[in-house]
C-alpha cells in the first residue's frame, strides 16, 4: 500500500473523525500509552491528515474535490441550468461546526514529546502537527468567523469545551504563529526522494501560508474588520511566497494543461504537492466526467474576461472578432482558453455528439483531459489515473503579486517575477503586465478595461483579471469573491453575462433539445437558467457560515451563550 495515496485508514483506529469532540482512542490496536515509541509512528499518524486538506481530485465517483465542483456553480464562473443560492437558513445539526480535527492535530502536537527523537525530529513533527493545526483552524475561520482556540487536546471533563468564542483576530494571530513555528522547523526534505511533492515539507508550508494569509489579509480588510491585521496577514502571505519564489526551487512549467492532466506529476518543476493516482491502488472521475458526461456550462462572463494575445481585453484590442462563432471567440486569445475549453460548441440534442458531453451554456472544459487516454480503461468511468495538482508555484506567484498590490508595494518588478513569469510560460507568451501610475499598460501603453468594477484599481483589476484565468475551474473563485466582498458578481439577475452562454444559430444544428435563446430568437446568446431559477444576491449575511442550532441548545445547556452569526 503506497502511504502517499493517502487512503491509509490509521486514524480509524487511533483518533478517528467522529462528530463527537470527546471521543477517545480505542484500546483494540494501539494505546495511547504503547504507540508513541518512534519517529515512524509518529509519521504514520500523520499520514491520516492528507485526505482531510489534500483532496486533489478526490476519488471514485466522488467529485466534491472542491475544485470544478462541490458548489463552485454557486459563482461567476457558471451559467447552470438551476443556479446554486447560499444558505438560507440555519441547519438543525451539522454544517462544519466541529473541532475533532483541531483535536487530532493537538494530540499530535502534545504526544510528540514523548517520542524519544532528537530535538531536529521533535521540531519538524511539531511543525508539521502545527501545520494542520493551522490548516483546520483558517477553515473554521473561513466559515465561521469567531471560533473557539484550542491549543491542547481536552478531555471530557474539560470546563473549556464549552468556551465562548474567540475573535478571529486572535484564532489567525495563533495560525500565524504556527504557520511560523512549521516555516521554520518543518524539513525541506524528508523522505525519499521519490516522495518529493507528495509529503508535507517546508515548501507546503510557505505555499500554504501565502494562501491562507492572503485570503484572511484581503477578508479583513474589505470587511473592515482590522486594517492593521490585514496588513500584517498580507506581509506574511508576501513573505511566504516570495520565500519560494526566492528559492529557486520551482519554475513554471512548460505546458500548462499538463500540470491537469498528466499521468505523473513527479519531478514537474511547478508542482509543490500532489496527490498520485494509481489503477491498482485509488482511481478518480473527474477526467471521463469532462469527456463522456454533459456540464454545467462556464458564462459568458468568464469567457470574454481572457484577454487577446496582445495583452488587452477584448473591449480594448483592434484584434478581436466577437463571439458569433467559436473560431471567432478562440482567435488571437491569451492561450490559456484554448488550454481550457473546447474549440467546438456542444449542446443537448446535437446529433454530431459521439457522447453525451455537452453544456448549459454550449462552452465544454477540457482543462482535465488526458487526449492518450480518453477511450483507454483509465479514462473511462471511476478508473482514471491522471494525477492531481494539490499546490502550485503557478498559484503562489498570483498571491505574492495580489498581496504586494494589496499592500500599496506594487513594483514593476513584483509584476515581472510573477504575473510576467507565468505569461512567459512557453505556448502562452502574452505581453508583459505593466504597471504606470496606478494603471496597468501593455508595451508602455496604460489602458482602462470598460468593464472594471469602479471600486477597484486598474492595476488591482487585472492581477484579479490574471488570477481569474490562471487559476480557471480549480476551485478559487468562490473564495475570492468572499474574501473581496464581491459575491454580488453571482448576481445573475442584474448581471446578466452570468447566464448568457455561447452565441449560437438554431438553424447550424439539427436537433436541439431544452436549449433556449435570449428573448425566444433563432439566434443570439444561449440563456441556461429560466427567470423564475434566476439568483439575485441580497445579504450579506452569507459571507459566514450560520452555527447549527443544536451547538447553540448543547453550549446553553452548559450554561454558556453560543452567539449566532450576524444575520442568522
């Protein structure tokens, strides 16, 4: 059994993830007292964390990997049928209110002094635990907000099991410092080589540091919860990432559809972590549902946000054609959507389909296919093999160059080792991103996207622009709208580009089923979703999570107020 494929089941028998917060480690196997004799113990505990953070694409028929799926149509991205809408009300019971991961992470943390290991390997494992500790802690924080910190692994008997909630200032100000503590003690390397990118190390750390801090950095500072914090949130997102850029360790790599598709990411120079996939050990679905199964198409909005190969947007540049073909809307474009979707369009009822593949808005990805393998038994149903990208040194430019601008820092040097390295990614070359003033430029030239939220820079909308396309169906942009405050872009109401698919001539195809053209035309923009399933974004009360109400009646049976989020 390969340990890196994280499906090893250790935590079922020492610690395993129940919704009970007290429960205890069974005896049958492995006591508490008997299993912490050796670092390889201690490594194999850890293996049972991968699975909780490291989802990659998950498994089997299992496509809540929470990349192109689990909720992502819930965004600007997508133009569905029957568009995702928030929470609206509060659960009974559930809904990510539970700290038995924070209690697996602890008891790492505190067992490991009793390993007899030198200091160097008590400190890395430290880290490490510390790591997932702060991994689980900014996930809670995300969705809720105040969270309880709990820094040792309590009891049943512990009066601090039903502590009020603790600011989320001070929860990310304790994730910082073990963020730091694992920066700086956890191993570059450990393993074998042939483990590099499949272990956490110290690069997993700094890649995840300029991810967590970036989004709690911008979360407070467009929330105006502390200006201060965000500010020190994003020098430490900015540190991290420049940590790796400064390394030299990672490259962007060569070709940017294979870092989705490819069999074996191993030894690929922008993977920092991944997860294997093996036909005779775990297998996924997410390259056979992209080329056997239909989609929830991407909008109109995504599509015309790529650029034209000369650095401009589409409203700005001589060289494009319009979108009343799909030659025309791929022509002369930043590479990047060729990489990603489809150069045909495909609808329900086309008879020229030999699957089954089609979309809601006519636009099919393809970002996740493997062409060798899409009629082979590894592309086919649950069985596909293509490895996974977890973190890469492509997203880690894009935090270090949003955090430098969110800052007020931005240099055109900022620009030119990240946003510019990766358009300089062989088979992409764009023009070089310039920044003027506070304006973005392309061959010395400042422009001004017509389409760019008022409230946000020139310069601020196109790193956005850049992160939008880089990091395309991987799973941010739910995130990103959150931590900017900019859910209203899910609007698809009063922004109507959002359930506008692909142009399309009814009479070019013979056989059209449920597909539906703006205002009842022959021809014009395909509208996905009927009025009556439209999205309209009216509180901002989503922007948390709501606390389940049996952890409110279980906290006052305790005698201790669980306040509720704002709002709910």
């Amino acid at each position: 059994m390969k340990k890196h494929l994280y499906f090893i089941l250790f935590l079922l028998t020492l610690g395993s993830c129940k919704k009970d917060f007290l429960e205890k480690l069974p005896l049958d196997t492995a006591t508490d007292e008997t299993f912490w004799t050796s670092e390889s113990n201690v490594r194999l505990f850890t293996w049972g964390f991968y699975p909780l953070y490291f989802k990659g694409y998950a498994s089997g028929f299992d496509l809540s990997w929470g990349g192109y799926f689990s909720g992502q149509s819930l965004n600007d991205d997508f133009a569905p049928t029957n568009p995702a809408t928030f929470t609206s009300v509060v659960p009974p019971s559930g809904g990510g209110w539970s700290f038995v991961n924070v209690r697996k992470a602890n008891i790492l943390i505190d067992r490991i002094k009793r390993v007899p290991m030198p200091e160097e390997a008590i400190n890395h494992w430290t880290g490490v635990g510390r790591f997932f500790r702060g991994l689980e802690y900014a996930n809670l924080v995300k969705a809720f907000g105040d969270v309880p910190w709990y820094d040792q692994p309590l009891d049943e008997n512990a009066a601090e099991l039903y502590k009020p909630r603790d600011s989320r200032v001070l929860v990310m100000d304790n994730v910082l410092a073990d963020f730091k503590f694992a920066a700086e003690h956890v191993r570059t390397e450990d393993g074998s080589t042939g483990e590099k990118g499949l272990i956490v190390n110290k690069d997993v750390v700094l890649a995840f540091m300029s991810r967590v801090f970036l989004f709690e950095g911008t979360f407070l500072k467009y929330h105006n919860i502390d200006q201060s914090k965000a500010a020190e949130y994003l020098e430490a997102s900015k540190w991290a990432a420049y940590e790796l850029i400064n390394s030299g360790r990672y490259s962007v790599n060569t070709n940017y559809r294979n870092l989705f598709s490819s069999v074996s990411l191993a030894g690929n120079p922008e993977i920092i972590l991944y997860r294997q996939y093996d036909k005779a050990q775990i297998t996924h679905s997410l390259m056979s549902y992209v080329n056997r199964e239909s989609q929830t198409g991407v909008s109109k909005d995504l599509i015309e946000s790529y650029l034209m190969n000369d650095g401009l947007p589409i409203t700005q540049s001589s060289k494009y054609k319009g979108d009343q073909t799909i030659q025309n809307v791929m022509a002369d474009r930043d590479p990047r959507i060729n990489e990603t979707f489809a150069t045909q369009i495909r609808l329900n009822g086309d008879p020229a389909l030999k699957y089954a593949n089609y979309s809601t808005s006519g636009y099919i990805v393809h970002k996740f296919l493997n062409e060798s393998l899409k009629d082979a038994n590894e592309g086919l149903s649950s069985s596909n093999i293509t490895d996974a990208p977890v973190i890469r040194y492509g997203e880690v430019l894009m935090n270090y160059v949003e955090a430098s601008a969110e800052l007020g820092s931005l240099t055109q040097n900022d620009l030119d080792i990240s946003i510019n390295v990766l358009r300089d990614r062989p088979g992409i070359n764009l023009p070089h991103l310039q920044v003027i003033g506070n304006s973005p430029a392309v061959n010395g030239i400042v422009y001004d996207d017509p389409k760019r939220d008022p409230q946000v820079s020139g310069i601020l909308w196109e790193i956005r622009r850049e992160r939008r396309i880089e990091l395309a169906m991987e799973g941010f942009r739910l995130s990103d709208l959150r931590r900017w405050k900019k859910l209203e872009y899910t609007d698809n109401f009063n922004r109507p580009d959002i359930n506008r698919g692909a142009w399309i001539r009814k009479t070019d195809y013979a056989n059209l089923s449920n597909v539906v053209i703006e205002n009842g035309a022959e021809e014009g923009y395909i509208i996905p979703a009927a009025r009556q399933a439209y999205r309209a974004f009216n509180n901002d009360k989503v922007y948390l999570d709501p606390i389940p109400l049996d952890q409110i009646k279980l906290y006052a049976d305790q005698g201790v107020e669980l306040k509720q989020n704002p709002g709910w």
